[in-house]
C-alpha cells in the first residue's frame, strides 16, 4: 500500500510552493495510476465468462441410442454405458441423412460447445442450425466431423476442443461453434446428416459459454 505523509499546517500559515506543487504533483499521479487500475479492471469484467453445461439433453426428433449398443451396419459400439459426461448418442439408421437431432436451448450465448463422432468419417457432413426466439435461423453448412474409430489429428476443418476415449479407444470429439448472435435468445439447435455414406452421431451434453454483462449502477 502507497505510504501518505500528510503536511500539516496551522490555520493561517503560508505553504511553500514546492510543498504546494509537490503535493498536486502526488494526487496527479495517483489518479492516473488508479484510472489505469480501473481501465485494467473493466477490461478484466469484459472478458468475463460463464460456461453452462447441459446434461441429458433431449430431442425433439430422433432416436437415442446407449453407448454400449451396437448400431446396426456398425462392428462396434463404445463398449461403455457413459464417456465423460455422455450417456445417450442420437444418430440416424445407416445411409440415412436429414435431422439427426434438435435440442432445445432458450438461452443466449457466445458459443456453443458439443460432442459429436462419426462412423466413415474424416469428411464435411453435418449441417447445424440455430432457431433464435425471434423466428430467425443461421445456418453452419458443411461441418467436418472426424472418425470416431481412432484419435485423429485436429487439422483445420472444424479442429476439435477436446476429446474423450472409451475403454476400446473409440472417440468423442468436442466442437465449438460461435454464434454469430450472441445478443439473441437460441431456441433450439438441430444437428443434420447430409451425407449417406456416414453416420455422425452427437452426445447428450452441450456446454455454453456467454459474457456476463455488469450491471448497470442505479442512477441517483
């Protein structure tokens, strides 16, 4: 803490001049250090996040299947009842496309992180849409999703987060996705299948991350 000698004087006396400008020289600098302070402060309150994490999330559509089953047309399951935080996988029959699942959110945030893997994967196949409360969609087209059988490099398609191995080493990759409208109420986010020759599959979890806003002081 800043040590403060205070000059005394009694009530008449004269102050010198460099008492004076020393004085007014010492509270300029204090109020620059401490507006610095403040600007480092409400940077800080900025960047502020708080991250969100749905479990068992639901669908409106689609059909959810456990971990350890064997989806038909498939060799392997994940030989497990839960990776991580997953425990139902929804995906569509083999060679089948169109929606995969649509999870309801109703909530506002700056991204939206989800766990996804595919069978014959490795290519761009998935199409995530975002439905706002305001009847308004964007629409991420052409969303690369690696192959679930092994860990593969993140590469520069869609590079995963993180990722989770099951006891046979089969892979759960965590996405991102940024929300072009982060000011906006997300309704519901639905996760399509465009190519018939894979099987992306999504994990019931999603993780959201949103700024916290200070609030607004009161005016007097």
């Amino acid at each position: 803490m800043v040590e403060f000698e205070p000059i005394s004087r009694k009530p008449g006396e004269v102050i010198k001049s460099e008492d004076w400008n020393s004085m007014q020289e010492g509270i300029r600098n204090d109020l620059q250090s401490l507006e610095k302070k403040i600007d480092v402060l409400r940077e800080y309150i900025d960047s502020m996040q708080e991250t969100t994490t749905l479990l068992n999330v639901t669908s409106q559509v689609g059909t959810p299947h456990e971990l350890n089953e064997v989806i038909p047309g498939e060799s392997s399951s994940y030989e497990t009842q839960i990776v991580g935080l997953i425990t139902k996988q929804w995906l569509l029959d083999p060679g089948q496309t169109g929606e995969v699942c649509r999870f309801g959110i109703v909530s506002a945030f700056d991204s939206i992180d989800y766990w996804a893997g595919a069978e014959n994967g490795d290519r761009k196949m998935m199409e995530i849409l975002l439905d706002y409360t305001d009847g308004t969609q964007h629409v991420f087209s052409e969303v690369f999703i690696h192959d679930r059988s092994r860990l593969r490099p993140k590469g520069d398609d869609n590079p995963y987060v993180e990722y989770l191995l099951s006891p046979n080493e089969y892979v759960w990759y965590r996405y991102r996705i940024v929300n072009p409208s982060p000011d906006k109420e997300v309704l519901t986010i639905t996760f399509r299948n465009t190519d018939p020759e894979c099987n992306p599959r999504v994990g019931n979890v999603l993780h959201g991350k949103a700024r916290i806003v200070p609030a607004e002081r009161p005016t007097e």
